[in-house]
C-alpha cells in the first residue's frame, strides 16, 4: 500500500471518529406539527398559569373599570373593598373561565406567532426577513391573535360576566350556560371586536418590543450561545416585563371598553359598533384608561412570567427547531 493511500486512510478515519464524537452532542430538529404543538402546548401552559394566578388582580381591575365611582381607591384599595364587601373568595371570582380560556388562547397565540413567522420566513426568504424582522414579528402576531381571540372570546365573555355580577351564576360551567341559553351564541361575541381592538394591538407590542429588547440584551450584553439557563431565563423575565409595560399602555381603552360591553347586554335592535360608540362617548379619554396602574402592575407581571415560563417549557420539551431573525451579536 502507498504512503499516499495510507495518508488518505489516516485521514479518512479522523474525520469520522470527529463526525462520531460529535454526534452525540448533536439533537435533531424538530418540525411540521411535531415542532408546533410544541410551541402551541408551551404557550397554552404559560398563559393559563399567569393569567389564572392574577385573577385577583383582574377582578379589582374590573371593578375600577366598571364601577370608578366605587372602586375609586386604588389597586390596593380595591382588594380591600373587594374583601369587605363579599369576602376574600370573590377574589377568584372567574377563575375557571381564565384558566380555560387562556390555554386555549396561548395555544394558538404563541404557536401561532412562531407558525406564522416561519411562514413570512419561507415567503420572504431568511435575508429579507432579518433585514424586515420588525414587520416579520408585527404581521406574525397580529394573524396569529385572530384566530386566538376566536378561541378565547366566549370564555372571557364568560369571565366578565361573573365578575361584574356576582351573582348571576356560580362557575364557568353555569355562567357559560346560562349565556348561551337566555341570550344565544351570539352573545359569546358581542365583544369580539373590542377583543380584536385590545388584542390585536397588545400582542404586536407585545411581541415586537420582547424580541428588540432581548436582541439587544443578546448583542450587547450576553453572548447567548454561552448563556446559562438562569441567565436565559433572566433576559425572558425582563424582556417580558418591559414588552409587558407597553402593551398595557397601547390596550387599555379596549380593554375597557370591552369590560363594559360585556357587563350588560345591548338594547333590542342595537348592533355592536353602535355600542361601541355610546361606550366611548362616555368614558372620554380619561374614563378609558381607568385601572391602568393594576393592569400595568397585572400586564407586566404576567408577560414577564409568560416569556420565561414559555422559554423554559420550549427548552424541557426540546421545541428547539424555531428560526430565529435577530442580529448576531
């Protein structure tokens, strides 16, 4: 045998005792429906945890929505008439429409969204994306909390309703029956859309404002391909937190506007843009951005928890086959 053959097999048999060391180390890449559900089961988990958990929050805030003339002490204050009045468990007034109706809108809301961003990838082409990414994130979020809100509208629905009424049903299964049978299917959707007005509007902040933030933690900060998982999981709180401040801001006459659509239903004949109108003219501008202070305070708490929970359930279950568009650093 040649010295030119031997070198040739020496060579041969380096390479692959590297390629055999490597592949151990190496984890295939998820896609198709394998990779979404994923996407869709960590979001529904995370939603559903940190809207649930603040349901307190939620019922106070309402109830500044809906009754400032009562309500008129604050956040602090509000849980302390709350309580006075009907005792600590109306607190968890809603609970269960919450919990469902936010699993099964963080299922298609951040599935969604990474669904729909690797669409517009495939579409544009990766270049182009990366270089449009702030458009890529806005366009993804806002299909992607469509189809969200359609899930979730009768339950929230649902939800205020009994807290604007405590005593219009015991629980979800009651009041969701109750709707459906005095006031029809449709009565699920007299708010769909002010849903879509809050919605719409809070996930694109939401999402947009996330990813530049921690793309500049990332660039400038942490180098992330050597970042621990705390250190990840530290970036996603804060990122969370920050996104979650701005699109409470950008929501909040919708959000009022859709408590007050929902606590009553309309007059014979009198359709949902006509109730709309009325609504606005009566809160004016200071009226809509009634209980901001608790819903910043809930908003940025539970989107901060939403985006390290979500992150650490993506890493556990290894739905690591998502395309990022971020600057390197």
């Amino acid at each position: 045998m040649s010295s030119t053959t031997q070198q040739a097999g020496a060579k041969l048999e380096e390479v692959k005792q590297k390629v055999e060391a490597a592949a151990p180390n190496t984890a295939p890449k998820l896609s198709g429906v394998a990779l979404y559900s994923r996407f869709a089961f960590a979001g529904a988990v995370c939603c559903s945890l940190t809207h649930g958990g603040l349901t307190p929050v939620d019922v106070v805030k309402t109830r500044i929505q809906l009754d400032p003339a009562t309500y008129n002490r604050g956040m602090i204050g509000g849980f302390r008439q709350v309580i006075a009045k009907e005792g600590a468990g109306a607190l968890l007034t809603g609970a269960g429409p919450t919990f469902a109706g936010y699993f099964l809108q963080g299922a298609f809301k951040f599935g969604g969204y990474e669904f729909f961003k690797q669409q517009s990838i495939s579409l544009l082409g990766y270049e182009n994306a990366a270089n449009n990414r702030t458009a890529v994130y806005l366009a993804s979020a806002a299909c992607a909390e469509f189809f969200a809100d359609i899930a979730l509208c009768p339950l929230e629905a649902t939800r205020i309703r009994l807290v604007s009424e405590p005593t219009f049903a015991n629980g979800l299964v009651s009041g969701f029956s109750k709707i459906a049978k005095t006031e029809g299917v449709g009565a699920f959707y007299s708010g769909f859309g002010p849903i879509l007005f809050k919605q719409v509007p809070y996930t694109m902040a939401k999402f947009v404002v996330y990813e530049k933030v921690s793309e500049a933690i990332y660039k400038n900060f942490v180098d992330k391909s050597t970042a621990s998982n705390g250190m990840n999981t530290t970036v996603n709180l804060g990122s969370g937190l920050i996104a979650g401040f701005a699109a409470a801001i950008i929501s909040q006459p919708a959000d009022t506007m859709l408590s007050k659509i929902n606590k009553t239903k309309g007059l014979p004949g009198e359709s949902t843009t006509s109730r709309l109108v009325k609504i606005a003219q009566e809160l004016g501008l200071r009226g809509s951005f009634s209980g901001l202070p608790a819903r910043l305070f809930m908003v940025g708490t539970l989107t901060a928890g939403q985006f390290a929970i979500y992150g650490d359930i993506k890493r556990v279950i290894g739905a690591v086959g998502g395309v990022e568009i971020a600057a390197a650093k």
